[in-house]
C-alpha cells in the first residue's frame, strides 16, 4: 500500500515569481508513479515501509505544451515513512485496515533572480479505512482489489512568505488498487486516485491572492512485470494525472492552468530474506501547465 509524495510542481508555483498576475496555483504533492507491482495483493499483516525518490525539474510548459523561457530548476529529495496494519475484521467482505504516512523533504529551487532551499517535514497522511478484498477470480485468473480513503492533514513546515513543504490545506486523495495475474509469471497492476483539495488561506506571497484553492484531479499509477526467478521481477510502470477542475483564486475561478503529466519508465522488484525492494525511474512527457521531470524512486517494504 505504498505512497509517497513529490514537491518540484508546488515549489515552482510558490516561488516561481514576484509577479502576482504571473505565479500559478499548484496542486499539491502526490502519489505518482510510487506504487508499481503487485500493488493490489495484500491480507491481514502488519507493513512498514521506507522510500526515498529522487526528482530533478529543469522546464516547465504551459497550457500549450511549449517551454517557458526562464524556467530554472528544482531539485528535490524526499523519504517517507509508511506504516499500515489490515486486521483480521471483515467489513463488506474485505479486511479493514489502517495507515500513516509521513514524508519529509529536501528542496532547491533556483529561478531567475531567485534561489532558496529548504528541509522540512510535509504533510501527515492517514488512512482511518481501508478495504482489502481476498483474493477473487477475472477471466479465470487471480484477481486483488482494494480502496484506501486517505486524507492529507495540512501539519506540515508551511510559510507563505518562503520556500514550504506543507501545503496548509486538506486533501482528499481516495483510490482504487488491483493487481490481476495473467499466468504464474505475468502480472498487471493498477491505481485511480481522485484527488480534492480544500482552500489555502495563507497562500504564497507571490499569488497576490487571500486564498487559492486547486482544481479537483484524477491521476493513476500502473505497471506490468513478469517474474524471472523466486526473486527478481522487471517490467515497465507508468503514471497519468490530469486536472479536471479550474484552480480558484479568492473563490473565483480561474481558467486555465489545469496540470497534466505522462511519466513512463522501467521497474524492479527484488524479495530479499526479510522484505522487497521496489525501484523505478520516469521521464515525464505530455507536460501542460507544470515542470516537466525526471525522476528516480526506490523502496523497502517490510511485512509481518
């Protein structure tokens, strides 16, 4: 049940300019491309979990796709603690669980006529309800499925006078995980995330505004992956956001501004004698309206 969180798009909108009429309103953090193979198996255990992702901006495009002329760059560095307990009660047919996740990040941003850096712990994530059905059959193959309906508490660093890693703002991010095994080696996993953002009312100094609230958005994160040895599993993961919704800026709507990312890349997977590692690498393409990066993630998972 990984998830982690990224912050290059919400550096570059909070620090991006002293113009006001120019500074865009970012949606905040979120799981892209953090959960990849077998993502949807699980039962009742106990799981902790350490990722650290690695992510590297140096462009950013606009509605049109096509490059800002000074866009600088943002570098940043994030960890995430994860830990998650599914019980042995049943509600609806699935076991019912919990989580807590907890990032903190290190940041650098260098803009024209601009450059800060910050290290600072992000937003709590929690999950009071999650619903891991056992395992069923689709097309005659094993079949696993479960939703998880986190909400992001807005506790983490947040200045609207400088470069933050909290986004002061609620958010509802529920989804949706499967993981379906085509043969003894074949297997295709998938999430759909929707993701609401409550109001900011301190945003950043350079929106000019009293408050700002990003437009609603899905994004999901997929993968395919074939086993080759008890140990060792490769094969590609990809995730997709896009934004639905205007962003508002003092309770009007502005249009425009609705982000939208491909990234792709090759995956592995290696059970180790007492947990898995996950790694993964992404170049982004089909960028509108935010930096365009790559990226790099690896993880530890821990079950008992």
């Amino acid at each position: 049940m990984p998830q982690t969180a990224f912050w290059v798009a919400a550096a570059f909108a909070a620090f991006a300019t002293t113009n006001p009429a120019a500074a865009q309103v970012s949606l905040p953090p979120m799981n892209l491309g953090d959960s990849a193979f077998q993502d949807g198996i699980a039962g009742p255990s106990r799981m902790v979990q350490g990722s650290l992702s690695i992510q590297h901006a140096d462009r950013v495009r606009n509605a049109k796709g096509e490059v800002a002329e000074s866009p600088g760059s943002v570098r940043s560095m994030g960890v995430v603690a994860h830990a998650a307990w599914l019980t042995e009660h049943q509600v609806f047919g699935a076991w019912w669980g919990v989580e807590a996740i907890l990032p903190v990040a290190a940041v650098d941003v260098s803009l024209p006529g601009r450059s800060d850096s910050t290290l600072a712990i992000g937003d709590l994530v929690v999950s009071p309800v999650i619903l891991q059905w056992p395992e069923t059959k689709l097309f005659g193959r094993s079949y696993w499925q479960r939703l998880n309906f986190n909400v992001a508490i807005p506790t983490g660093d947040y200045d609207p006078t400088a470069l933050s890693i909290g986004s002061n703002a609620w958010r509802f991010n529920p989804h949706y995980a499967f993981t379906w095994e085509a043969n003894a080696d074949w297997e295709l996993s998938g999430r759909l995330h929707y993701l609401w953002t409550g109001r900011n009312n301190r945003p950043p100094i350079a929106t000019g505004a009293e408050s700002t609230q990003p437009g609603g958005a899905v994004h999901m994160n997929g993968s395919v992956s074939r086993r080759w040895s008890d140990s060792l599993r490769l094969g590609l993961s990809a995730y997709y956001l896009r934004q639905l919704a205007d962003d508002r800026i003092d309770n009007t709507r502005a249009p425009g501004g609705r982000e939208r990312v491909l990234g792709m890349g090759p995956a592995f997977s290696w059970n180790a004698s007492q947990g898995t590692w996950h790694g993964a690498a992404y170049w982004e393409t089909a960028v509108r309206d935010r930096p365009e990066s790559v990226r790099a993630s690896l993880r530890y998972v821990q079950t008992f």
